[in-house]
C-alpha cells in the first residue's frame, strides 16, 4: 500500500487504568479509513506521545496496529530516542511491522550538522524500509539544514520523504530545489496552503484527525487547480489549527476527540504530560461542537462568525 499526499499522525489512547486502549485506537483509525484517510503515522514523538510508553510497548503496539491493519492503511512508525543506539535497537525491532520509517533526531542535544548526517546514516542502514527524515527545530532543538537534508537524501535511495516542520518557508524552497526526487511533507497545519504552493507533496497532519475529509480535499483540490475554493477552505479552518495548539499537542486534539466521539478516556494522557486546563477547554468546546459536524461549504460559513 503507497504513501498517500495527507498522512495523519495520530495519538495513543490509555485507559482510566493508563494503560494502552487497543480498542479506542482501532476505532479511531477505522474512523479515519472511513473518511479517505489512506496513510497513518503512529508513535509519532510529540503527538503519538512515544515519549510516555516504554520501549517494549512500543514494539507490543507497533505489531499489534501493523497486523491488524497494514492491509487496510498505509503505517509510518515514529522512530524516536535518546540516543541514535537505543534508536538502532529499535529500527531493528520495528522494521518487520512499518511500511516505512519516520526518522527523527534524538532529544535537545545540541549537534552538529556532520553528526546528523551519521545518525541518520546509521538508523538507514539498520531498516530496509523507505526512510522519512522528521526535520523539527521547536521540538528536537536543531535544524536539520537543507544541505544536511541533500546529503541524507543522495545517501539512499530508501529516503523517500520528508516531514518539514521548520516553519521555514526559505528552507523548504531549498530543499525542493536540490531534492528533486524527495517527497516533502508539510509538517505545520497553518502552513498547509503556502507549503503546496512551494512545492510540498502533501501533509502530515494533526487536524486531520478531526477533520480528514477537509484537509484531504485541500491537499487534492490544490493539486486539481481549484485554488480559489481551496482558499476559502484553508481559512476557514485556521481557527481549528489555532485550537490545537492552545496547549501543548496532543492534548488539544484528544479532548477534541473526546468531546466529538462521546468518549472521556480519549482525553487521557500519562505523565509528565496533564489534560488541559478548564480555562482553555472553555475556550474551544463552542467552536469545536460547530466545526466538528459541517460540510465544506458549512464550514466557510461558521468561519466568517469567528
């Protein structure tokens, strides 16, 4: 099964006992293979919350989804780590359970370019699986530079991808430029429009665990030429991305998805991350219960309110 354009990274449910919800999660991406979602991204390092399961859940929940639905969706797994070893360890339990690999630096450890270039080298030639090199400043405290992201590319042919989500439109620019053949993906949703514009592929995203239907048609309608409805639709739904990230991802997404489902344990997160504040749940619950159950043309109407 190939890589689709939009590709939704998403989270993992627990219990009330904090423990993986196999049955929450299931439901949810058949919700997401129901609404034309093809691709799915899971134990993702921020919103797939890897960073709260240990390793050898991980490896439990990575073959349990890619046994019960690699026929069904395309499944990216997240390889993330405190170092590039323990990383290593982990491609090779993981590979035989991915149809790729989305491959990110280690946590805030502050690198140099040459030393991102060899930790890549190794976690490639560990998997035998197309590779998605995950380029995220914010989160992992250094850029991965478009020269750096050229030299990984031309390393192997296995490096199909990347998730771009510098928030650098000048770095995307250049990695198109001297990446011709590299599949760039839009990591920032309120970047989606200016992304393709550029060049981009298609999208990672968070919101299309809420919304899959829409973002899905922004990423084709745009590649179909109807840029002046896609406009319209983009906007419409800045608000939404704006209210995932009210508070540190997941955690606007689950309780939105707890909220729309009529599920509470979908808001649950473990340590060190809390579910949200009051005060910011007061602040999305009206837009959401709106935005949640609309069409496309409804939804540029309840955008003009706002």
């Amino acid at each position: 099964m190939s890589l689709s354009k939009v590709i939704t990274v998403i989270p993992t449910f627990f219990t009330s006992n904090n423990i993986i919800d196999y049955n929450m999660v299931y439901k949810h991406i058949q919700d997401l293979v129901n609404n034309q979602i093809k691709s799915i991204i899971i134990l993702e390092s921020i919103t797939g919350e890897s960073f709260c399961l240990t390793q050898h859940e991980r490896i439990v929940f990575s073959h349990h989804i890619f046994k019960n639905w690699s026929d069904k969706v395309n499944i990216t797994v997240g390889i993330n780590g405190t170092n590039t070893t323990e990383m290593v360890g982990e491609i090779k339990e993981l590979d035989k359970c991915s149809h790729n690999l989305m491959v990110s630096l280690t946590g805030h450890v502050k690198i140099t370019q040459e030393g991102i270039f060899k930790h890549f080298k190794e976690l490639i030639d560990v998997s035998t699986k197309p590779i998605i090199i995950y380029n995220n400043p914010v989160n992992f405290g250094i850029n991965i530079e478009p020269e750096t992201v050229q030299r990984i590319y031309e390393y192997s042919t296995r490096v199909i991808g990347i998730k771009e989500a510098s928030g650098n439109m000048e770095q995307m620019i250049k990695i198109r430029k001297n990446c011709p053949g590299l599949q760039i993906f839009c990591g920032n949703d309120n970047l989606i429009l200016p992304a393709l514009a550029l060049g981009a592929d298609g999208v990672i995203s968070v919101t299309a665990n809420i919304i899959p239907r829409i973002i899905d048609s922004i990423v084709y309608g745009f590649e179909s030429g109807n840029i002046s409805s896609i406009q319209k639709i983009f906007y419409s739904i800045r608000n939404l991305i704006e209210l995932c990230e009210n508070e540190t991802c997941p955690l606007p997404l689950k309780y939105i998805l707890s909220q729309r489902n009529g599920e509470p344990t979908m808001e649950i997160v473990r340590l060190p991350l809390i579910i949200m504040s009051d005060k910011s749940k007061e602040e999305i619950i009206e837009y959401v219960n709106k935005i949640c159950k609309l069409t496309n043309n409804q939804i540029i109407k309840v955008w003009e309110k706002y």
